[in-house]
C-alpha cells in the first residue's frame, strides 16, 4: 500500500505532469479562466486519464508485446486514447445527462491533451505493472486537476488585481506559470 | 498466437494486421456504442434556441429563451419576445414555415436600438428591488447603497424600470463605439430583385418573362 502512496505523491506533487514534466500545458493555459471550468476539466481528465492508462496497459501487455511491436507505441495509444474519449462521451451523454453538462465540453479536447499520451508512455517505460499504471494514471490526473485548480483561482483574482498594462493578459498568466513551476520544485527529491 | 509468431510472415505484415485489427475492433465498439447509446434530441428545440436572442429577460412569460423555444416547439404564439424584435419573429416564423405575426404588445415593445439601463445615481435610494428584478445580475448595489449598472452585463429588457419606487431608472441607447460597430452587409439578392420591380422604365423583359 505504501508503494502506490508513494506513486501518489509522487506524480500528484513531485513529478507533477503540468508544472514539472510540462505536459498538458495546453488546457492549463486554456481552460484556467474560471475556477468553475477548471474544476470540470479537471474531472473530465482525472475520468479519461486512469480509464487511458488502464486501456493503454491492456493493449501494451496483450497486443503489441506478444507480437513484438513495441515500437507501434504511440500510434497505437493514440488510437486508444481517442476511442476511450468518444466512447466515454457517448456513454456519459445517455447515462447521465447531468455529469455531461457538466463534463461533456472538454471531453472532446483532451484527445489532444499530452498528458494523457505522456502517462500512457511513461507507464510502459518504467514497466509499470497494471495497478501501478492505474494510479500512476490517477495520480497524473490528480495532479493535473490541482494545479489547473490552483492556477485559475491565481488568474480570477489576478483578473481584478491592479497589473502594469503591459503585463495584463496573457504575460501575467504566463509568469504565474512560471512562478507555480518554480514552487512545485521545491517539491523535488520529496520521495 | 504462437502460430503466428512462428510463421513466415514478415514483421510488417505482423504490424498492419495487429493495428488494422485494433482499429476494426475500435471502430466496431463506437459503432455499436453510436446505436446503443444513442440519445433523443428535440433538434427543432434546439434550433428555436439558437435564434432567440438569449437575453434571458423572461419578458415572454418564461424563466429564459429554452422554456420559451420549448414553448414555441409545443405550440406557443412566436410573437411573445421583445429583445429579439421583429426579426426574430420573422426568423423564427421562417423556420417554422408560418406567416409572421407582428409583436404582441402585451409582452412589452421592441427597442428601436440596442438600450442599457442607466441609473441615476443621485436618486437611488438603494432599496435593492431593480436587483431582484434583474435576470442578468447587472445591478450592482447593497441595501441603503446607491445602486449602479454593470454596462457590459446588461441586455436591455426594460425589467428593472417598472419595480423602482423613484423612478430613476432611464434606459439610454448605446451608440456606436469601436467596439460593437460592424461592417455593414450588403442587401440579400432577393431584397435587390424586388426592388428592381419599382423601377418605372426600363428596356429589360420582366422577370415573368413578357417583353413590354
């Protein structure tokens, strides 16, 4: 139990995806306007993330080792990724319409997020076992949802705070990134 | 599996039907999931939607334009939103393939240009009902605090005038600025070829195709 805590801390805050591996920073540039919207990105990614890095682990193990075409990697998660989205869109739409109006906008984008093609090529790199691919993708999605969280409540109260012109806008967003990126270092050697 | 892995076949092979196979697999899963899954839309609700104006102003008698495009969808008069105007009316009279009724004055009347509300600040006895009435949440203002209008906010539905007790309420027209002003369209073609029939003289058979 130990281990998966420390898979946990460590790709929640230590190696956190956005700020330390600098992945996914697309939507966390992006979707960090409103704290109402980030918290549904961050859903909707935590969701497709750990379902990815399961569907990911599956196909590596089953599919392309047997066969010996590891090297069809990243075509092949590609293709995964993008039909665990659609799937997971149409079954959320029917099931539950509430958690689709909720979710439903940003599943489509994280297709595109490299995040969750990071995870599911850093699983096999490291030779995760399946639970620990689980949670490292779980965890990955944990820590991409804080800092998202984190980063758009800093722009709603930058959004009224008194920025130099020059700086307002993107280039304050920009240097808050950097600014959060430097803090999560400090995080560094923590395991 | 063995089989395959011991066969002939060259490692190209191999991958296209490994990852061909994946993909039929893929393709056949969301295409059952598509059937499965599927869910039943109202889409001439949803077009209704998109041609009311979405100002939320409740002028038609409904909480907001979807009850409203809900309404017009089960067979409500289409006559019933202010905001949109005439245009609208006839939008939605186009889509619904019926005559175009003129606005129902009973649900307020169309404002000639696009209007904000202006509180006068000095007779604002911050008794915080244009608040209350306020759909957009443009009022800004605490009890026995001068009230004030968040310009951007507010859409121009009329609804806080009626409910101030001292009548310092204005709704001025908002000019044209850099920001709102758009580039004017040409007229559509059939507007131009109905006016070519006014024309008094000309040498060019008529549309109906008899040479005068």
């Amino acid at each position: 139990m130990a281990e998966f805590a420390i898979i946990l801390v460590s790709t929640i805050l230590v190696n956190n995806f956005v700020l330390v591996q600098f992945l996914g920073l697309c939507p966390f540039m992006g979707v960090s306007n409103k704290l109402e919207t980030a918290i549904g990105m961050g859903g909707a990614t935590t969701f497709v993330l750990t379902l990815a890095s399961i569907c990911a682990y599956l196909v590596n193990t089953y599919l392309l080792a047997p066969f010996g075409l590891e090297y069809l990697r990243t075509i092949a998660f590609i293709l995964v990724i993008a039909v665990v989205v659609q799937f997971a869109k149409m079954f959320i739409e029917k099931t539950s319409p509430l958690l689709y109006r909720v979710l439903g906008v940003f599943l489509p984008l994280i297709t595109t997020n490299c995040a969750v093609l990071g995870v599911a090529l850093q699983n096999t790199n490291k030779a995760h076992n399946f639970i620990e691919s689980t949670f490292y993708g779980f965890g990955a999605a944990l820590g991409f949802s804080l800092v998202l969280v984190l980063f758009s409540a800093l722009r709603e109260r930058l959004a009224v705070a008194d920025v130099p012109e020059p700086f307002q806008g993107a280039a304050i967003a920009m240097i808050t990134a950097g600014l959060m990126s430097l803090a999560f270092m400090g995080f560094g050697g923590l395991v | 599996m063995t089989e395959l892995l011991n066969s002939d076949f060259s490692p190209l092979i191999i991958a296209l039907f490994v990852l061909g196979g994946l993909a039929l697999v893929f393709g056949a899963i969301l295409g059952f999931a598509a059937v499965k899954y599927k869910v039943e839309g109202d889409p001439i609700v949803e077009q209704l939607d998109s041609l009311l104006p979405q100002t939320q102003c409740g002028q038609c008698g409904h909480p907001g334009c979807r009850p409203y495009a809900e309404g017009i969808a089960n067979g409500e008069e289409i006559n019933k939103c202010p905001p949109g105007g005439q245009e609208t009316i006839n939008a939605i009279a186009g889509l619904l393939g019926v005559d175009a009724p003129e606005l129902d004055a009973e649900h307020g009347t169309e404002a000639e240009l696009p209007t904000v509300a202006y509180i006068r600040e000095d007779e604002c006895i911050g008794c915080t009902k244009c608040i209350q009435a306020c759909p957009m949440d443009a009022i800004l203002g605490a009890a026995k605090q001068m009230h004030t209008v968040i310009v951007d906010e507010c859409t121009g539905c009329d609804l806080c005038v009626e409910p101030c007790p001292v009548d310092c309420i204005d709704m001025i027209e908002v000019g044209t600025t850099l920001r709102s002003w758009k580039w004017q369209l040409p007229e559509p073609l059939e507007k131009i070829s109905h006016m070519n029939e006014s024309i008094i003289a000309t040498d060019a058979p008529k549309a109906g195709g008899q040479a005068s």
